[in-house]
C-alpha cells in the first residue's frame, strides 16, 4: 500500500523526516502482528505510560528506534484516548506551550536570531 500525504508546496521537504515516517509505519505494522488491532484491544495499552517508557528508553540508549516507537504511541492515544474528554481543537500560537530553542523558551523564530536557523538541504551541498 502507498500512503499520500498532503504538504504545502511552501515548506521545504526537509521540514519532515521520511525515513522517520516510514519507520513508525513498519513498526506499526509489525505491531499489528505482534499485538493486535490498536483499535480493537480488549485490554486497554495505557498509550501514555508507554510514551514515557520509550523517552525514558531513549534517554538511556540512546536508540532512535524508541523515538519511533513513542510516536506511534503518541498516534495511539489520539486514536483510543485515556480520557473521557479527550478533543481534537485547533490552538492558537498564544496558546501554544512553545519550544526550547537553545535552552531558551521561544515561541517562534521571531524569539531568537536568524543565525540560530537550521540551514537549508541546499546549503549542506
């Protein structure tokens, strides 16, 4: 199966991480075989622990595969939340947690100097 995925012509492809993606389909995947339907379980998996069983698992080794493993995690939860209440709502950027960039809280580009930008896949030419 091909899976097609809609991305503005405006963000350069680099923005994601293929590889990444394809990662997390194949474990995915093999999930399904090793466990079952995520949607279907008769015993709930607790997405959230889990989520931090791979960062923990991560910060350990070191391994990135656990970095995959967390987001298809991350995916379960949004598909069965643990919470009654769980909603999809669109936030705005003022209420956005933000992001640390440098150790510093930043909430976009405008909070830290051009230089800090990571350069562009035709740059790394």
């Amino acid at each position: 199966m091909i899976v097609k995925l809609k991305f503005p012509d405006s963000v350069p492809i680099d923005q994601i991480d293929i590889p990444f993606l394809q990662g997390m389909l194949n474990r995915i995947a093999f999930g399904f075989h090793n466990y079952g339907h995520m949607r279907k379980y008769e015993n709930k998996s607790h997405s959230l622990k889990n989520i931090e069983l791979r960062l923990k698992e991560y910060r350990r080794t070191h391994n990135t595969e656990f970095l995959m493993d967390a987001a298809n995690f991350c995916m379960m939860e949004f598909c069965v939340p643990s919470y009654a209440d769980a909603h999809f709502r669109p936030t705005s950027k003022a209420e956005s947690p933000g992001a640390i960039v440098n150790g510093k809280h930043v909430r976009g580009k405008e909070d830290y100097p051009l230089q800090h930008h990571v350069r562009s896949a035709r740059e790394g030419d």
